[in-house]
C-alpha cells in the first residue's frame, strides 16, 4: 500500500532525509519514531506532495508519487485521493462548523452533493464520537475533539492511506486516551496508517511495525520491544532512555 524507495532529501547541505525505505502492507499500522529535528515530519510531506523530493520512488496505493516540484495540480489532487494527512496542529478552519469541516473537500475536490457530503460528514463525526457536536466550531471542541474532527475530515475523502503527524502531542493523558482508542478503532476497520509520534505508548499501544528514524535515517524497523532493547545504536539508545525518563514509555 506504501512503498518507500531510497527516498532522498536535501535542503542545501542539510540532509533532510537520506535513502529512506519502508513498505506499509494493506490495513497495516506503521509508526514512525526518533528524535525531533530526524526528518519524521518531512518524511509525511513528502508523502503527502507537500514537499518534492530529491531522490527516490514513492509508492501509494496505485499512485505514484513525483520526484519533481510541481507534479501538476490533477496530480496532486489524484494524491490527495488517495492520501489523507492529519495535521498535528489540526488545521480545522476556525469560521466553520466541524460538520461543514468535514464536508467541505468531498463536496469541492470531488464534486459531492451537498446533502450526500452532509450525510457522510455526519456519519463520520458520530464516528468518531462527535455525534453530538456537529454545529460546533473550533473554539468550542477540546483539543481531543478538533484531533478527531481533524481525522473525520481527513476519511471524508475515503484515502487509501491516513497519514498521522503526532496525533497525540498537544493532547492530555485522557484525551491522549481518546485518540489513541480512535485509531484502534480504525485499525480494526483495516485502514491503513502511518503515524508520526514521540509517543511510546501510541507505539506500544497499537502497531504492526516501528520506523526508527534518526538524521535523516533509517536506524532500525521491527517491533517497539526489539528496537527499545537493542543496545549497538547510540541514537536509538539515546531516544529510548529518554523516553524512560520522562515517563512516556509503558
């Protein structure tokens, strides 16, 4: 379903990412992990056609992703198809309802009914167990519920693929509890994700496989227990022991 090949980027002389490569399988959950500043964030932009890469391939579902800045606005609107990226700042439009959140792109990008948009918005907010709070706007949600209006918005357009840009980083243990829930929940209804997190216990929670990225690498892939006992890699040791301290890991 995900397909990443030697994956190259560059930002002058920093390296961005470098020779990356991953395969997410159909209905897998992959969480990708490291330090800040390790190119996790870079890596879900370029996935997402935000930011063009320099080297590589990058496959999702049946689209191709371009090497080149500019693949053209019908390419990118094919990605974005297939694509769903929630953001970690949630993005919502702050003048909308989470209803009208939610119902905006299947209506604009692929042309929906407005009453066949509403439908599918409310049902995806019910969903998500926001049922109760269609008509209201950002300002009013807690910041668990803008994180699952944010992944609502982000199924309305039925993407091959959820991308999750730390899902949980401004969130409390409670809400985190709630979110973290949500995507076991998607899981179990085989979407297929890849989520971005410094969150172990997201990681240890639910997930298929752990992307170990660091400078721009690749350090490690395997379960969250074999990368957290491995001892031959200084970045990983570093991260891990960090996370003990801090309380975060299980």
């Amino acid at each position: 379903m995900i397909t990443v090949e030697r994956l190259t980027k560059h930002y002058g002389k920093i390296r961005g990412l470098e020779k990356v490569s991953f395969r997410v399988a159909p209905g897998q959950l992959t969480v990708v992990i490291g330090p800040s500043g390790g190119g996790k964030s870079t890596l879900l932009r370029c996935l997402n056609g935000l930011e063009p890469f320099d080297e590589g391939r990058v496959r999702i579902g049946s689209f191709e992703v371009d090497v080149r800045p500019g693949q053209g606005q019908s390419g990118l609107t094919r990605l974005r198809e297939e694509v769903g990226l929630v953001f970690q700042s949630f993005n919502l439009f702050p003048h909308l309802t989470a209803q009208a959140n939610v119902e905006l792109a299947p209506r604009v990008v692929k042309g929906m009914a407005a009453a066949e948009s509403a439908a599918l918005a409310r049902d995806l907010l019910d969903k998500v167990g926001l049922g109760g709070r269609l008509d209201a706007y950002p300002h009013q949600l807690s910041g668990g519920q803008q994180q699952r209006a944010a992944i609502a918005r982000a199924l309305a357009m039925d993407p091959a693929v959820l991308l999750l840009d730390e899902p949980t980083s401004a969130l409390d243990p409670v809400l985190t509890r709630d979110v973290v829930a949500l995507i076991n929940r998607l899981y179990l209804d085989n979407v297929t994700m890849l989520c971005v997190t410094h969150d172990l216990f997201l990681a240890r929670y639910i997930c298929d496989q752990v992307v170990f990225l660091a400078q721009g690498r690749v350090h490690a892939q395997g379960s969250i227990e074999s990368l957290s006992q491995q001892r031959d890699d200084p970045s990983l040791q570093a991260f891990f022991g960090r996370g003990a301290e801090s309380g975060v890991a299980c």
